[in-house]
C-alpha cells in the first residue's frame, strides 16, 4: 500500500503537473492529442497534471510527447551539478552501505 507523499512532495506533484499542463497549453495541444501522442490515457494525462502521481514510464511518455524530456533527463544528471561535477572523477561504489556500527 502506497503511504502518503510528505507536503514536500505533494507540493513537487503539483508543480511538476502545472509545468507539463502549461507546457502542453503553450504548445497549443490537447489533453487528447498529448495522450494519443504519449501512448496513455486522457486520464492519466490530467492526474499526472493534477499532481495525483504517474509511474515514472507514463511521466518519460508524456514529457517525451511534449518535448521536453531531455531537460527533465538532464535535470537530474549528477555531472551536471557542482556535486557531481567536483567528485566525477571517483569510482562509484555498486552498492552503498550503511556505515558498520561500533
């Protein structure tokens, strides 16, 4: 059962839905042809706008359909941040572990 999002997160969904909602308007597109574009439902569509969730495939759909998946890709790329940028040039390790308690 899914828990309830933090009012950070909440917060996040409804942005994140305004912004593709207006991203939709400004490109002159229905909720209709960004769906059939986006291979999912009307319905999905306007939760997702709504700040009601999607999956994280559905989210990749829409924002490809309204072309702007490529800067939500490159939002989230690490190198593209100080942090990133500062410690690109250290081996990941493949899995991080807690640190061993004393």
């Amino acid at each position: 059962m899914p828990s309830t999002p933090s009012p950070a997160v909440s917060r996040g969904m409804r942005t994140f839905g305004e912004h593709l909602s207006t991203w939709r308007k400004l490109r002159q597109l229905t909720a209709a042809q960004v769906a059939e574009r986006a291979g999912v439902s009307v319905s999905t569509l306007l939760r997702l706008e709504n700040g009601s969730g999607a999956s994280l495939e559905n989210v990749l759909r829409i924002s490809r359909a309204l072309g702007v998946m490529d800067a939500l890709l490159a939002a989230t790329d690490p190198y593209e941040h100080d942090i990133g940028r500062l410690r690109a040039d250290q081996n990941l390790p493949t899995r991080v572990r807690p640190p061993a308690r004393s």
